[in-house]
C-alpha cells in the first residue's frame, strides 16, 4: 500500500518552472519527506557513502494535480536522467517527493537527499547553499497572455492590466524588481502551492490578464495548450541544474560527467517523415542500420562497414550529411522508419510479404543464400528432412524464422528456439560454436565472413535459391524510393561497391584484423593507441575521453606526426604559438601534444557563458578550437540579429557560421571573414563519431 500511494503521487504531475523559496518551509523542515518513505534516513556522505548504502535519492517536488505525462517535460526529462545516473552507478534511484519547492534544497542539506532534480534555476542566494552541477539547461522568466487577449511586447504594454504572480517564488522576485514600481500594473498574488496549468487556468478564467512564467515549460505547455501564448520576455537567461550538498565534491564531479555525455549524446533531429525534399532541407540523411560485422561498426575509432559506406556514397550524392541511428533490436527497424526516427533501413534486409505491408523496397542490391550452421565436427546434411529433431535458434522477426516455418509448414519436425531480438546472427554462430546452441540459419555472405578467422562451426545446407536485400523506405516515400533505386542502378557491382564487398566479406586478412580491433566485441584494445591518454587528460580537464578521441580522430586521424597546411602539429593539431602560451611545448611527445589540446579545450569552455547548457558550451568550443573564438562570438551575434537563437549551435548559430563566408556579413562582422563551412562540418562530425564511440563502447 505504501509503494502505491507513492506510485500514486508520483504519477500526479505538474509544471512548477518557477523557483519557489518559501521561508517558512524552510525554517520548519516539516512535511519534506513523504510518511514511511523507504529513503525517510538521514546521510550526508559523498558518493562512496551512497553506494554503501545503495541508494541514490532523488529529491523532486510532489506533484499536486493529476496529467498524462508528456514528451519533453523538464521534471519528467530531468527525473529520468537522475534515475538512469543511479543505475549506472550501481545504485536503487529512490525518489523523495517534497510539498513545497521551498523545501527541495532543506531535504538536501538535512540529509534527507543525495541529488535535487526538480527543474531548478541557479541563483545567488541557491549557490551560497547548495553546490551545483553544470547547466542541463536554461530559462528565463516570460509573460504569458490568453491567445485571443492583448498583444503586448513590452513592459508599458502591461498598464492597466493585472499579472498573476506565485509568492515565495523567484517570479515574485522578479516581479517585484520589474512590475512593482510600474505605473498602473496590478501584481495579483497567488499561492506558491499552485502548478503552472493552474496559474493558466486562473489567466484564462479571467482571474488576472497576464501571468509570469518559465520560457522552457511554456515551451512544452504550448504543445497541448493553445489557450494561452507567451508575449515577451521580462528576465535574463538564467541556468537550470542539479543540486547536491557542498560537501559532496565526488557525487558532484560524477554527476557533471554523466550530464555532459546525456547532453552530447541526446537527439536533436526531431520524427521526419517527408519524402525527399525534407532530406535535402534538412540536409541530413538517417540511416537505420544494426552494428555488426555486415552493416555497420567501429574499428579503431574509425566507424566503417560495407552499408555504412554505400550509405555514405548515397548521401553524398544527394549533397547531405549521413546519420546512422542504431535501435536496440532488430524489430524494431520498421517501426522506427515509420514513425519518423530515420528516412531509411540499409541492413541486409530480406523482402517478405508481411515486411512489405509496411514499408517500400528498393531494387534488390545483394544476393545470398540461407544456410544452417552448425558445429565444425558435424557432417553436411543431405536435405532439410535431415533437421528433424534438431532445433533451430533464430531471431523471431528475421526472415530466418519463416524460412523455419516454412519448412515446419512441409511437415518437417524441427523445433524453433526463439532468441532475443538484440541478438546478432554473428553472437548467435558463437553459441552454436560454444555448444549452447544446436542450430542456427545465417545468410551466406555472413557465414563466409566468419569462416575468415573462426574454424569451430561450418555450413551444413543451403537452403533454397538466393534471396534478395533490399533498402527499405517508407511507403509514402515515392521520390526517396526513386532515388534509391537510381543509385543501385549505379552503383550496384561498379567499382567502389566491389571495392567494399572485397574489403568486408572476402579479404581474410583485413576481416581478421578488423575483427581484433573492434569495440563492440571488447576484443580490440580499445578505440585508438591514444586511449590512455585521452582518458588521462579527460579526468583532468572533465572531458568525455570518447569526445577528446572523436576530436582527435577529426584533427588527426590519430596520425602523431601531422603537420597541417598552417603549420597546427600533433594529434590534436594545436598551434606552436598556443601550445607555447600554455606552456606545453614542443609537441613532439603525443602526451604533450594531447595534453595541449584538451588543455586549450579547457580555456575555451570558458570562453562562453556559464549559463548555457553543458552541450551548447561544447558544440561553442568545439567550433572556436577549429575557427577562433571571435568567429564563433560573430556568429553569435548575427544569430540575435537574424532571429536565430544565440545560445543554440545547432541550426541557429551554425547558419550564422556560413553567412560569414559572404561578404554582406563578414564585412560588418568584428573578425571578418571565416570559411564558415569548415567549423560548420567539424562540429558535426566529431559530434556524430563521439555519440557512435559512446553506444559502441558501451554495448
């Protein structure tokens, strides 16, 4: 009963954006832990503390009115990402709702808390208490009108109007500083207990004509609501993180990693689901593939694979850049190519009727045969009546398991074992090898690839005439289908495609060693020689090694000795002048040479405001190590003037980047002139090839 009512709680959501301190709250420390809660203990130690005890809790605010979750709420965003960091940790996330948001950071203090995760604004007088993580995000506080109300742009707009503001809150603050000495503005306060859908409920009943409150929850309230609009802004962009205790120096450094590599990693290309001209709009191409030996992986930090480097030819032929999105299972490629996560599946894909109910196929671009494989001491069956009695272990969604089927259908009794759909055909010959499997069915050009390194399993019989593998598009996708085959009619047994063919499915020597160097398998000795390097500054400097390799793989190629047309050395293609200035010189030792670009990182970091969100410094920084910051600066400047959003890299100050390169815009710019493409490209590929170093290595 007890998890229940939690349950129960927990499920009745709200968005409080604003910041509410309630003094009172604060002095009575009352009512901040649920009753019977499982976490009611008091502990104030670090990390190492918690992990003793097993539990990481979560202080969040108590949600006072019943919704249905929904995408891209802070509280929810923010809740779930403090829980996987508990996992990760190796601890049971427990959340500790609280009453009042007054309340969150006394929890905390007291010890009634490990980690505040409540969408809460850094401020002056939180810091003194509280130490924080870097920015998940940022707000700033905004009014909010009814739709059909005034249209006010300004403050003077709002004489002779009311504005409802929480007490105890930063809004009140705000509003106190903004509103109160303002001739002819009413403050309306209203109760610090009340969500942001009550306060806009109170707007649009009539109860006040204008309402203070979070840019980044209006956001999300403006995808189901549209009642009520945002009208301008009246604070400052301000920071939103978590908080821990100021004694907690290790939970905190642990903390800032994990948010940095969930802000890197996370998407940024929202569901698409047009033909053609919205892939050259956009200009990215999303490719839904597997990570295996036939399609797609990492060796030695580079990321190759016979369909990652058709797709590649594929997108740079229609001018765009390529994004491989890599689901957790095989079935689940069609359902994420018809919900709009990717434009097409390139995975050695078999046509069968049901898949063709779903999705569109290209012409056919490879042939292979079905084969049973088994153990190497086992004979070759003479037919398929021969499987009777033995079972099968195959994917239930492959086109295996009909092939299975169809045999079961013609009266032959053999037994089908259904193994996870996570699994690869490749893991799933190693437990045929190992013995803990009987059988398995592999296409042909699989089976040959791993008879390259591996003796201990063997074909056994082919079954039936070739089929085909086709890219798969979805059906509402003419033009996209069009091209696809257009390219296949090119590119189909031509040069480059036997090139890739050779060097993935029948060089024995290159297939052995790409086999050893891979990451997924843990079998290669990690990413690049410089691993242990990367790892050693990255802890240094509170990097992502992964992020410092994919910025050194971009650089370098993890080629020690380059030298670049201005003279930049070194894996990390550092300036002799700069490296100098940081006092690590000359660059002909890795370790200096590596040492002197994350250090240069470092400084750069802090080039940008600390209110930016963790992945926005990091795209900034990236784009200043490769065009200086006085680039990147412009380019934030011209992205206010343009309407674009300063503090967003993507797609806002990125475009800013290219105009730079016309002479209308860099000759009004401070810097001038910068080949805006360079940076432009370098961010997103050392972006693309550090999220590929994150899912490859943690799988």
């Amino acid at each position: 009963m007890r998890f229940f009512l939690l349950f129960l709680l927990m499920s009745q959501a709200v968005l409080l954006g604003c910041s509410q301190d309630s003094p009172s709250s604060r002095q009575s420390g009352e009512g901040v832990i649920l009753p019977g809660a499982k976490s009611s203990y008091v502990e104030k130690g670090d990390i190492k503390a918690l992990k003793k005890r097993g539990q990481l809790r979560i202080v969040v605010h108590q949600y006072a009115d019943n919704y249905l979750p929904r995408a891209g709420y802070p509280l929810d965003l923010e809740r779930e990402m403090a829980q996987r960091f508990a996992r990760e940790q190796g601890m049971e996330p427990v959340l500790v709702p609280v009453t009042s948001y007054g309340d969150l950071l006394t929890a905390l203090l007291e010890g009634k808390g490990d980690v505040v995760a409540a969408n809460l604004t850094v401020t002056e007088s939180r810091s003194e208490r509280a130490a924080f993580t870097l920015s998940i995000d940022q707000t700033r506080e905004v009014i909010v009108g009814q739709a059909s109300g005034p249209r006010v742009k300004e403050v003077a707009g709002l004489k002779g109007h009311s504005v409802g503001v929480m007490r105890g809150t930063s809004f009140w603050e705000l509003a106190q500083e903004r509103l109160a000495d303002q001739e002819g503005v009413e403050i309306v306060p209203l109760e610090s207990t009340l969500t942001s859908d009550d306060v806009l409920d109170g707007l649009v009943n009539g109860q006040y004509d204008f309402a203070l409150q979070d840019s980044n929850v209006m956001e999300i309230v403006r995808t189901y609501r549209d009642d009520v609009q945002t009208r301008f802004a009246l604070g400052e962009r301000r920071p939103l993180a978590w908080a821990v205790r100021p004694d907690n120096p290790d939970l905190l450094v642990a903390l800032n990693r994990f948010l940095t590599r969930e802000r890197l990693t996370r998407s940024d290309v929202d569901d698409h689901t047009e033909d053609l001209q919205g892939i050259l709009e956009r200009k990215v191409l999303r490719v839904i593939t597997r990570n295996n030996a036939a399609t797609y992986y990492l060796y030695r930090g580079k990321l190759v694979g016979f369909e990652y480097e058709l797709a590649k030819r594929f997108a740079d032929s229609l001018g765009v850049r390529l994004q491989m999105v890599v689901p957790d299972s095989h079935d689940e490629m069609i359902p994420m190519l018809r919900e709009g996560k990717g434009d097409l599946v390139a995975a050695f894909m078999t046509r069968t009727d049901d898949r063709a109910e779903e999705v569109a196929f290209s012409r056919p671009y490879h042939y292979a045969t079905e084969t049973v494989v088994g153990q190497a001491r086992e004979t070759e069956l003479e037919s398929a009546e021969a499987l009777a009695g033995r079972t099968l272990h195959l994917r239930r969604s492959s086109s295996y398991w009909d092939t299975a089927e169809a045999l079961r259908k013609k009266g032959i009794d053999v037994e089908l074992e259904a193994v996870p759909d996570t699994m690869e055909t490749e893991q799933i010959i190693d437990r045929v090898a190992d013995g803990d499997f009987d059988l398995t069915i592999a296409d042909s050009h699989i089976l040959r690839s791993e008879l390259t390194w591996r003796d201990d399993v063997t074909g056994l019989l082919s079954l039936g005439e070739p089929i085909s593998h086709s890219w798969a598009v979805r059906q509402n996708n003419p033009r996209l289908l069009e091209a696809i085959n257009s390219f296949w009619n090119k590119e189909y047994r031509g040069l480059h495609y036997n090139i890739f063919y050779k060097r993935y499915f029948e060089d024995h020597s290159r297939i052995k060693a790409h086999r050893e160097g891979r990451v997924d398998l843990g079998e290669g000795k990690g990413l690049s020689r410089w691993d242990d390097l990367a790892k050693a500054y990255g802890e240094q400097y509170d990097f992502d090694w992964r992020l410092i390799l994919a910025q050194m793989y971009q650089e370098s190629e993890f080629d020690p000795d380059a030298v670049s047309w201005v003279g930049a050395e070194g894996l990390m293609q550092v300036m002799p002048r700069t490296a100098k200035e940081l006092g690590l010189y000359p660059m002909d030792n890795p370790k200096i040479s590596v040492h002197a670009g994350v250090k240069y990182m470092e400084w750069l970091r802090y080039r940008f405001p600390e209110r930016l969100p963790v992945e926005q410094q990091m795209w900034f920084s990236l784009a200043a190590y490769n065009a200086g910051v006085g680039h990147v600066r412009d380019a934030r400047r011209l992205a206010d003037q343009k309407g674009w959003d300063p503090d967003q890299w993507f797609n806002h100050v990125e475009r800013a980047m290219l105009l730079l390169s016309q002479k209308k815009y860099y000759q009004h710019a401070r810097f001038g002139f910068v080949r805006g493409q360079e940076p432009v490209n370098y961010v997103r590929h050392i972006r693309d090839r550090y999220r590929a170093y994150v899912r490859l290595t943690e799988e």
